[in-house]
C-alpha cells in the first residue's frame, strides 16, 4: 500500500480527544490533524515525536491532514491508522502472500455475520463452506521485540471473538488476523492486563476452534506492505 500523494512530515505537539492531534509541519505552521486510531497509543504520542501526515481531499472534510505514521527511538516506525490494516491485508490476499489462505482472488471485504457483526473478510469454497477473516491492527509494544494486543479495553474485539466462534459451530472456517504495524517487533502476545475479558475470550474462541495467524508489516514513509508472519505466544 503506498501512500499517494507522498506524506508530509511533522511533529507531535499533543494527541487530545481521541481523534485530533496538534502538529507543526517541516515550514513551521500548525496544524490540526485528524488521529485515525481509538485506541490508547500507549508508547505512540509523545510530544516531540517525529510524524508522517497525509492530506486529506474530497468535500465534507473537517481536517486538511491525517496522521499515518510516528517514529520512534532507533528508527522504528509505527503505522497508527487503523483503518488501513484492511488495506493491506486485501493486498496480501491479492498476491497471495499470506500462507494457508486461499489464493484464486475471491475474497469479498466488509461481509455481514450473525446479530449485526461484519467480518473484515470471507471467501466462499466449493461447496458453500466460507472462510471468515477478521483483521486487528497492532501498534502496541512495551517490551522489546514483543507486540501486543488491545493497548485498550476492546468491547468489540471480544464481541468479533464469539461470533468467529459462532462461524466454526455452524461449520465454517474463521480466523483472526494479528497485522502489526510496526518494524521492531518478532513476537506477539495479548496483553491480559490490560484486557483481561478479551483475553479470556481469545483462550476461549481458540478452543472453540478459531485459528489465529499474524503478520509483522514493512513500514515507511512511502508506504506500508504485508512482510513475514510473527512468532505467536497466546
């Protein structure tokens, strides 16, 4: 996934509201940004730090630049907009690039499930048997080498947990992607402290039958691409 028009750099000011965060750009002047991410971004919004901002276009918008990437200490970069993991997931589809999953281009995004869930993707096989994919965004890190996930309570993750699991019961095949938007990390796990509740349920939906698989992302500032699986320790 490449970014077009290239980004724009900048750095943190604050992040505040959830969604909005004051930057200066490299000619001084100060901007609003739009933070496309709902989650803590713990360890992500330190002031000073260096940013990558796309410019928005199209009518209705509120905010000329959207936040895309943070840079951190040894040269890591984080990509923190979570709405682009499906980006790149439907990339890797495409190529075929991510092991196990079927490759003929038949994935359909944004597919209704259940009491009023949509799982980020399925493909239909011979046979009427379907593969559900959900894909979670991971930006969390505090210990070297080691993602996590949620950085927050996750009503929602847990709620996508019980209806993969609900998939398997009804004899299709589910699976929950980890995409980890971040360069220096080789293994995942999920972080129970910080959601107890979603880990449970993790521990549960696995032995329902739901498959787990994760990817790490190359990431810079032309763009963000689908790179080797990472090492799981659920």
């Amino acid at each position: 996934m490449l970014f077009d028009p290239p980004l724009q750099p900048a750095r943190l000011v604050r992040r505040y509201k959830r969604f909005l965060a004051d930057m200066v750009l490299a000619d001084g002047s100060e901007i609003v940004a739009h933070c496309p991410n709902p989650g803590s971004m713990m360890g992500l919004a330190t002031p000073g730090s260096p940013c990558w901002l796309s410019a928005k276009t199209g009518k209705g918008r509120k905010l000329d630049f959207g936040w895309e990437l943070v840079g951190l200490d040894g040269g890591v970069l984080v990509g923190i907009n979570t709405g682009q993991a499906n980006k790149i997931v439907a990339e890797g589809l495409a190529a075929g690039t991510i092991s196990d999953l079927p490759t003929d281009g038949h994935w359909r995004p944004e597919v209704a499930f259940g009491s009023g869930t949509r799982f980020d993707f399925a493909h239909a096989a011979t046979g009427g048997a379907l593969t559900y994919l959900e894909v979670k965004s991971v930006t969390l890190s505090r210990q070297h080498g080691v993602a996590e996930f949620p950085d927050a309570r996750t009503d929602r993750g847990l709620k996508h947990l019980r209806e993969l699991s609900a998939a398997v019961t009804q004899g299709h095949r589910a699976i929950l992607l980890f995409l980890v938007q971040r360069t220096d990390c080789s293994n995942l796990s999920i972080a129970a402290d910080i959601d107890p509740a979603y880990a449970a349920g993790l521990t549960t939906a696995m032995a329902a039958g739901i498959e787990v698989i994760g990817h790490v992302c190359e990431v810079t500032p032309a763009g963000i691409s689908l790179a080797k699986p990472i090492t799981l320790t659920l």
